[in-house]
C-alpha cells in the first residue's frame, strides 16, 4: 500500500515536469526576431493500442456477426474475428471522403432524434 508521503512526493516530481512543447512568442515572430533556442522536443506518439468499447444493439451485433461468418466463408476460413471488421471499417472511414459523408449524415441524423 502506497503511504500518502509517498503520494504527495510522487505528485510534487509530476508537477515539476516540463511541458513537452513551448509556444512560440508571437510579439518575437511578429518582429522578426528570430529564435535562437533550441527547439523544444515534442512528446513521443503514443505507440500502445488505445482500447475502445461500446453497447451495441442485439440487433446491431447480430448483423455484425452474420457478416464476420459470411467473410469466413468466402475467404476460406473458419472464423473472422468481428474486431477485424471494425478495425477494417474504421480504415477505411479514415481513408474514403464518401464514406465520411455518408457517416457525417447518419450521425446527424442519430443526434437529432
């Protein structure tokens, strides 16, 4: 068990922390001064999967079932796990202005209810 000193030191180190980027002094820029120190180093991208979860419907997880059995079938194999078709479709929602559209509505249309 973690004593409260032990805390309270512990908080006091994170506090110290600098911050990983410095703004810029826009009155300096605005002048034309330039900078003359060093750049500040920016945080490290997250690199460890962020876990996500959600209620679905019974329905809604029913048809994304259906259709991981129906990719295993046509693909030859015995199972498609489900999160691979949301990872797939979270791709491609990324990568297709079409679809983002198309999703932008449907959500527009979920809020308004």
């Amino acid at each position: 068990m973690t004593s409260k000193a032990e805390l309270a030191a512990r908080a006091a180190r994170l506090s110290e922390r600098q911050p990983a980027s410095r703004p810029v002094d826009v009155a300096a820029e605005s002048l034309g001064e330039s900078q003359t120190a060093k750049p500040m180093h920016r945080a490290a991208p997250r690199a460890k999967p962020v876990r996500v979860t959600t209620d679905l419907a019974p329905q809604s997880y029913r048809g994304l079932l259906a259709y991981s059995a129906r990719l295993a079938e046509d693909l030859g194999r015995a199972k498609v796990p489900h999160v691979e078709v949301i990872r797939a479709l979270i791709a491609e929602l990324n990568a297709n202005p079409a679809l983002q559209e198309t999703i932008s509505q449907a959500v527009r249309a979920q809020l308004s209810k």
